[in-house]
C-alpha cells in the first residue's frame, strides 16, 4: 500500500480506506481488494519484507531444527532477529500456527 500511496501522491491510510470493502472480479474468481496487498515487516537494514518471506524463514528454521529440543517461538524470535528480522514472539506464533505447524512441545521426539 506504501508504494501505491506513493505513486499516487496521498497517505497509506488513505488507499487502505478506499480499497477497504471493495471487491474485484477476476477470471480465477472474486477477491477482497486486501488480498493483492501483502503486509510485512522492516528489517534492520530499513528494507521492507513480506510476511510470506517471515514464514518461510521461520518454517525453515523449524525444519533444521533438531526433533529432541525444537525451538521455542521466543528462540524462533531471536534467531530471526540475528538476521535482521525483528518480529515479536506473538508473532512468531501466529505465523506458525497459520502454517500449520505445532507448539515446540508438541514437535519433541522422544525416540
């Protein structure tokens, strides 16, 4: 939204106030206006990063991780902020919940 409101000369709440509610038909179906709008966060750098790429790197780390100690989301936390990505734990949370991957405490293997 920041690069269209740009482009356009006016606020970033303002294009978020005029797509809001609005829908647009596409050959692949019907889309809320929101949908073509990715959120994300800043890195330490300055640079903008989208939400997908926090829970890629997050579902990657999850994947190195070893099964006997998975991370927790606040370690999840700290290792994305060594990488520049500064997201809260709660965040974390929700980003692994919305992939669909469990607690640490349900992830250990005991075997």
């Amino acid at each position: 939204m920041a690069t269209v409101a740009d482009e356009v000369g006016v606020h970033e709440t303002t294009v978020s106030r005029a797509i809001a509610g609005k829908y647009i038909a596409t050959p692949h179906g019907v889309f809320d206006m929101k949908f073509f709008f990715s959120h994300g966060v800043k890195t330490e750098s300055g640079d903008d990063l989208s939400n997908t790429s926090v829970k890629n790197a997050i579902a990657d780390l999850i994947k190195a991780e070893g099964k006997q100690k998975p991370l927790s989301d606040d370690k999840l936390a700290k290792m994305l902020d060594k990488q520049g990505i500064k997201v809260a734990r709660r965040t974390v949370a929700k980003y692994r919940e919305a992939l669909g991957i469990l607690p640490s405490h349900l992830r250990k293997s005991f075997s």
